[in-house]
C-alpha cells in the first residue's frame, strides 16, 4: 500500500529511474514532465504533451475525469484506474494495450502537496488474452446456439442462476427473459420431479450433474430435455458453483418413439408370418429370428446365441455346406441361397430353401443381413415322387421301345431291297420316332438323376475334334436338308479328358437346337479352338434368335423359347438345362450371343487334357 502523505521525490528522480510511464501534474493538473515511457503510451510528441491537460490526451475518459481529479485533490490519496485501453501508433501501425494508472499527490519536504504523479504499468499480453477470450466465447455460443444447446451458471449458495438467451427460449419465454431457478423446477412436470431430485441427490455426491425428463413450456407444451453439468467448489471444498448446457431433444426423443413403434410393429408382422426370417450383423452373425423359428424347432433365444448357435438344428450332412456358402457370401457380399435340412421340435428334419440378401449403406458397406427360410419339404416330396415315376416310367418303357426298334430293324433288314417305297419311308420315319422318344425318356431320367446328385460320369482321354466330326456326320445323315460347316482353328488334334457320352450329347443338342431353331435357313457353323487351356466349341444359326428376357432364360429347366407366331417349338425345354449341367460337372462353361431374328451363337469350353497344355 503506498502512503501518499510519505511520497517525496525529485521529479528528474522519478522520470529516469522508473521503470514505469511517469507524467507529473501540476496543482492545476497540467503536464510539467513525462518519460519515455509514459510518451510512448500517448504516441504524441514531448512537445505536444506539456502544458496539456489530461482531457486533451486521453478524450475517452473526459467525462469522469473531474470526479476522480477532484477525488485526488480533495483526498489527497492516491487513485487506480484498471485495465484502461490504449492505441499506440508504431511506425504507422496501431496496436490496443492495457494499462494500470496510479494517480497519487507527491509532497516537498515541508509536507506540502507539491505536484501530482501518474504512474502508467502496462498488462503484459491483456490485449491478446482478452481478444482470445473473447473469440473462445464467440465460438462456444456458436457451437451450443448451432445444436440448440443452452448455457446456464448455478450459484449453489443462492441457488441464483445465470444462462444463455437460448435456454429462455426452450421454456417457452422470450429471449430476454431471465429465467430463476424455482422457475425451472417447476416447469418440469410432475411425473418427473423425482429425475430431479435424483440427479440433484448424484451431482452433490460425485461431482457430475445429469438429467433428462419432460418440461411443460410456458405454452402448455411438453418437451424432452437434457442437461449435463459439474459442480465446483470452493477454498474449503464446499460445492460453490455448478456450470452445466441444457438441449430440448423433443425431436431426437419423438424420433426414438416412432422407430420403437415401427419395430413393434415390424416384430408383430415378422411373427405373424409362417415363415422364417433372421437377420444378421455386418459379419454374418445372427441376432435376430421370429417366432416362427422358435414355433418350429422348440428352442429358445439363448439356444441359438450359444454354442452352435442355430446350426445346431441343421442337418449334420448340411452343416458344412451351409458354412461353407455362408462365409462365401458374407466374404463375397452376394445373395446367400440353399437348400438344406432343419430340425423340428419332434426331431423329424424338413426341407427349406434359405436365402440371405445384403442391405448396403450408401458406401458400399454391409450394414446387415436380412434372410428368410421357406418349408419346401411338401415340394421335396413330390419331386422324389416324381423322380420315382420316371424312373419307374423309364424302366417301364425302355422294354417295349427296345422290342419296338428292334422289330423295325429286322424288318428293315429283311426287306431292305423291296421295291415298296411306302414300306421303306415308313420304316424309317418308326425308327426315327422311337429313337426321338428314346432320348426324350433318356433326358427325363438325366433330370432325375442330376436332382438326386447321382448323374454317373465315366471320364477318359478323347479327341474332341473327331467327336465333334462324327456327331456332325451322324446329324447330316439324318438332317439331309442342313447344310453344316465345320471350320477348325488348330493346328494339333484337340484332347480332352472327360465323359464322352456326354459331351455327345452336349455337342448333338446344340446342333439340333440350331437345325429346329432355323426354320428358314439350312446353314449352321461349327467352329472349335483353344485358349487360355481350354477347348473352345461353337454353334451358330441363323435363325429366330433371342432377345434379352429369353437370354436370361435360357438354361433355365423347362423353358422354351417362342418364334414370331408366339408358338412354341416342340420339346421339354430340358435339353439346354442337362447340358449346362453336364459341362459345370465337368468343369466348363457354356454362354451364348444372340439377336432377335439374326441367329443365336452358343459356346461351350472345356479344360485340355494335360498333355495338350
């Protein structure tokens, strides 16, 4: 504390000792004498500075100048000025500072006021802290205004409250109203006042405040709210202050209400279904199934996320099949499909056809998997007994048609040199007929076979080019109309090690689907090459050709394709569907191009027989 009836100094003492800004008043408190210092807060020139009046330099502070002077001089004690702003103009550029002012009366020695002195102390880096604080609140009111949440400051010894316009608001007042405490207590309705009383009771206890409840607003509207806060305290630890935000979250809270109304009803609608459905997470594990599935298989929720989880009531014989393309799926992103065998309650194992879909989030990324099972036993059943029929069928005619073909070839052979033309083409078009009616049975059973995963394959060593030569002359014989071309594009026989039965029936398939196809033209093209160690064939019309829906169709069992009278040509619609089979048993492929009235050109590969690698 500096005694000012004690101070006593020359003034040339003052100026060049000080470390501060230093101005000497006189009694009529005009300047006699400044430092360096003190003249570089002004940015005037020494000359311009004494004689002058404090008014004259400092403006700003013109209207209370005369309170605190006559202070000064009626007191003669000394006089503070804080954190006062000054501009100072350095080699043209102005900066704003901060300075402490001290007023105080200097005595000579007899004890009479001789003249005052203003001591000017500048607050080191006050301008940069300030702005910085400053901007660190203008951010933080932007941040909480921009996500709807409200400031608020708690004195815990007054319960008085201090908070941002925005919380005002949130109860329903104007922006300017100045909201209590009590007021917000009692806005809170009545079911929830014990939330607040609870969470009053935790922040006491550890620090930490947080609520979340419903508020009628000053309008009668009801609201969701949260608030998070902490507790400060004072020098002896007792709670002194509690800063926390407050945020409406009506709207996130509304939005949580519809989604759990939506999964109740979705739940209530998966239930109702007599189907099965599940989903799974990103990585394929399930955790979710309907009632239907626990209907069925007489397990719980528990049963299926422990252990095995619900592989367990799939067939043992299915289990690593539905693994293996499960993981392939899930690896993949594709559509899971199969056909496998669950347990009941009763311990009996059904047929279902199960397939899984991936739902996508807008990067491409797996957000779930959503899969469904159907009860396919009944049509299981029927297609056994379908199988058994033709089975029985084939055994059944395959004696009659043998007897049949072979009577026709005695008699053939026996009149052979009859002059009876009639007799001759008759003969003929019998054999020709039985031998039609013998591969439509063949096929048949070929279909029964591959549906029970017993189509036999004998493979061995062969030339495909000779294959493909014989199957052509053999067609010719019986198909004197069409014209056939064979072109070969190798230079070295072509060997394949397959099942050559087969691939007969293959190769003679797409040649007498090319003859039937092209009704108006007798001209077909064989062509066979290797590449990339495969063996390449190709068939090509110029026939009704196929579009696009009948592309995509086209393998498919049972399917025929129609010509311009939408009439279909004659056939099962099997024959394309056993040669696909035929080639992925053996490890091929078979695609097809085709124009609608220009032709259709098939192909089908097979891998080389090592020694033509």
């Amino acid at each position: 504390m500096i005694d000012s009836h004690k101070i006593t100094a020359k003034p040339d003492f003052l100026l060049e000792k000080s470390p501060f800004g230093v101005c000497l008043l006189g009694k009529d408190f005009k300047i006699t004498h400044v430092n360096e210092k003190w003249i570089a807060i002004t940015s005037k020139d020494k000359k311009d500075l004494i004689g002058k009046g404090l008014a004259d330099i400092f403006p700003q502070i013109k209207k209370n100048l005369s309170h605190f002077l006559d202070e000064l001089k009626n007191t003669n004690r000394h006089y503070h000025i804080h954190e006062f702003p000054v501009t100072i103009e350095t080699e043209g550029n102005l900066t704003g500072r901060f300075y402490n002012f001290l007023y105080c009366p200097v005595f000579d020695s007899e004890g009479e006021l001789d003249y005052f002195c203003s001591l000017a102390v500048e607050i080191p880096n006050a301008v940069a802290l300030k702005d910085q604080l400053e901007k660190s609140e203008e951010r933080l009111r932007l941040a909480t205004e921009s996500n709807n949440i409200s400031t608020w400051d708690l004195n815990l010894k007054n319960f008085q409250i201090y908070h941002s316009e925005s919380l005002a608001h949130i109860f329903g007042y104007d922006s300017t109203h100045s909201i209590t405490q009590l007021e917000m207590k009692n806005h809170i309705i009545d079911e929830d006042q014990h939330l607040l009383d609870e969470a009053l009771a935790d922040a006491l206890a550890t620090g930490k405040y947080s609520f979340e409840g419903r508020i009628k607003d000053k309008n009668d509207k009801i609201k969701f709210i949260s608030s998070r806060g902490k507790i400060f305290y004072d020098e002896q630890n007792v709670p002194d202050r509690m800063l926390g935000v407050l945020q409406d979250i009506s709207e996130r809270k509304n939005l949580e209400k519809e989604i759990e109304e939506r999964e109740v009803r979705y739940k209530f609608l998966a239930d109702a279904m007599p189907q099965f459905i599940w989903i799974g997470d990103s990585d394929g594990n399930l955790n979710y199934w309907n009632q239907a599935v626990f209907d069925f298989s007489g397990k719980t929720l528990e049963d299926f996320t422990t252990g095995d989880g619900w592989l367990q009531i799939v067939h043992p014989d299915d289990r690593e099949k539905n693994i293996e393309m499960w993981l392939n799926s899930i690896k993949t992103k594709t559509i899971f499909s199969l056909e496998h065998r669950f347990q009941n309650k009763n311990g009996d194992f059904k047929w279902m056809l199960s397939r899984a879909v991936p739902d996508f989030d807008d990067e491409g990324n797996v957000k779930h998997w959503v899969g469904t099972s159907t009860d396919i036993d009944e049509i299981k059943k029927q297609e056994h007994q379908k199988n058994d029929f033709i089975k029985m069928a084939n055994h059944e005619l395959k004696t009659p048609i043998t007897t049949i073909k072979g009577y026709v070839q005695l008699l053939k052979k026996m009149r052979g040199n009859s002059d009876d033309q009639f007799l001759n083409n008759s003969l003929n078009t019998i054999e020709n007929q039985v031998n039609k009616l013998n591969g439509l049975i063949g096929d048949l059973l070929d279909i029964s076979r591959m549906e029970d995963g017993n189509l036999p394959l004998t493979r061995r060593p062969f030339s495909l080019i000779k294959l493909v030569t014989e199957t052509i002359e053999d067609i010719k014989a019986s198909e004197e109309s069409q014209e056939i071309k064979f072109v070969l594009n190798s230079d070295s026989d072509i060997e394949v090690n397959a099942d050559k039965e087969r691939i007969t029936q293959v190769i003679n398939n797409l040649l007498t689907n090319a003859i039937k196809y092209s009704p108006n033209t007798n001209n077909v093209v064989v062509e066979i090459s290797t590449k990339n160690n495969q063996a390449i064939v190709s068939v090509e019309d110029f026939g009704i050709g196929m579009d696009n829906e009948e592309l995509s169709r086209i393998f498919q069992r049972f399917y025929r394709v129609s010509g311009e009278d939408e009439e279909t040509f004659p056939g099962f619609g099997i024959g394309l569907f056993i040669v696909k089979d035929i080639l992925d048993r053996h490890k091929g492929k078979i695609w097809v191009e085709s124009e609608k009235q220009k032709g259709s050109k098939f192909y089908f590969s097979l891998p080389l027989n090592k020694k033509n690698k």
